[in-house]
C-alpha cells in the first residue's frame, strides 16, 4: 500500500511540474543531485557523472532510477567533469573543463574503457591535456570571457566541444574547438563558431551530442535545443541550425541520444525540483 501511495504522488508531482515538451521517466537516485553529464551504452540504461565538489565516480543507473553500479575513476581529479560522451567503441570521455573563471591553464578529458566490460569497482583513467591557445590572459577581460565549456561530444577520432560563452556585452555565439581523441598533450583547434541568440540566460551551451549515425549535433540550453544538420564531415559550424524552446525551466545539464531520433536529457536537483531523466523526439 505504501508502494502504491508513493507511485500515486510521485505521478501527481510529475503532471504539476513544468517540463514543457519532455517525457518524464524517472527520477534519479539522491546522490546525483548535480548530475552534468549522462551516456547511453545499454538500453534503458545510463552511465552518469557529476560536476565540481563531488567525487571521482562514475555511475550506472537505470531507466526505473535505480543505481545498478558505481566504479571509483582512478587516475583523475574531480575538478569540474561537465559532460560525458563516448566513441564508437564505447570508451568514455569525462570532461574535466569547467572554467567557470577563465583561470584554469590545464584543461582535461579522462578516457576511459567501456564500463560494461569492467569488472570490480574501480576504473582507470587516461589523460588527454588541453589548453586554448587564443586565451593570453587568465582570467582574460570581460569582453573575452569565452573559455569556459561544459559540452564535449565525440566524432571520427577527434572530441569537440562547445563553450559556455560568459563574455560582456554577451553576443549569443558560442565557439567549437576539436582534440585528438588520444592521451597527450594538445592545443585545442577552434574550429569556428555558432550564433545561437542573444538571452544569457538561455543561450549558454550546458550539454552537446552526436547521433548515431552522425547526422545530427544538439546543443542544450537552460530551456533551449540547438539542432545542428545539413554539414559535412566535421564542418558543424556550416550546418543548418533548428532552434527549439523546450519550454522547460528546470536546470538543464545533459543530454545524449537514446537512438537517432530521441534525445535523453537529465537536469540538476534547484529549490526542491529537478534531478531527472527526460525523453524528448525529434521530429
């Protein structure tokens, strides 16, 4: 009876909040309050990471919130992971590259192997180093204040990422860099630039993805999906870019793609509302 009481409020909560066009399907487990970055390798099923002040794990849960699994990431440091993403062979990407500051002068994504072949609880990681070479101060001016990201996905050997552009007076364009997808040391390329809008408030970039058969890029916002087509090979910045208000208000934090036509999304735990899992369609 409890069971089916808890059910019965979790559904009323659900219908009262506003999600605007996204699919409740879960609410995660309390420790992933400050989820910021979620992949899927199995169905109904994720592999999820939190942000800065939270530990150095990584976890599985599945489409019902349950935590299924947790592996100690060793070799790597929590600084601020912001996003997670895979290749085609399932290794994961954890992209250590908050710079919320613009101070930071070493910048770094941890690899990983395929989680679902890893046995015991710990899993090792491989540094691949990074810095932008047009940023000479640190932190640089207001009007430079463009070397903060929290969107990293993975393409044809190489990682992009996308950055949470805080310059003043904010323009609404966000930059796109590439990395070799390998262990090293390397300048991040820039690659070109998007204009998205012109509301600071919903044009930063929080999360980015490819589809499976890479022929769609989103980029998501606090409300808003960028959807990224019509490019080729790697020119993303080239591509017809489709806009779309999600018409949620909660604090949208990642997304990854379920299949090519559906996106899961998750956001962070704010003032008693959040740390969920989402579906949306794209048509």
């Amino acid at each position: 009876m409890n069971r089916i009481c808890s059910l019965i409020i979790l559904m009323i909560l659900v219908s009262c909040s506003n999600y605007g066009q996204l699919s409740f399907i879960t609410k995660l487990p309390k420790k992933l309050n400050e989820n910021s970055g979620i992949v899927t390798l199995e169905r109904n099923k994720i592999w999820v990471v939190e942000d800065n002040g939270n530990t150095d794990e990584l976890f599985e849960v599945n489409f019902e919130g349950h935590l299924l699994k947790k592996f100690k990431v060793t070799n790597a440091k929590n600084k601020d992971w912001e996003d997670l993403t895979k290749d085609d062979k399932g290794n994961l990407y954890i992209a250590d590259i908050g710079n919320n500051d613009n101070t930071r002068k070493k910048l770094i994504i941890y690899k990983i192997p395929n989680p679902t072949k890893e046995t015991g609880d710990k899993i090792a990681a491989e540094e691949i180093v990074f810095n932008y070479p047009e940023q000479n101060d640190f932190p640089p001016k207001a009007q430079d204040f463009k070397y903060d990201a929290e969107a990293l996905f993975y393409y044809n050997g190489k990682l992009y990422l996308v950055t949470k552009n805080k310059s003043k007076p904010f323009k609404g364009d966000a930059q796109l860099y590439s990395i070799p997808a390998r262990p090293g040391n390397h300048k991040a390329k820039l690659m070109g630039s998007f204009n998205l809008c012109e509301n600071a408030s919903k044009c930063v970039v929080t999360s980015a993805a490819i589809s499976p058969d890479t022929k769609k890029v989103v980029l998501l916002g606090y409300g808003m999906l960028w959807v990224l087509t019509d490019y080729e090979a790697d020119d993303f910045v080239k591509g017809k870019i489709t806009g779309i208000d999600l018409g949620a208000t909660t604090q949208l934090e990642s997304v990854c793609f379920k299949n090519d036509s559906t996106l899961l999304l998750s956001d962070e735990q704010r003032h008693g509302t959040g740390r969920n899992l989402y579906s949306f369609k794209l048509n």
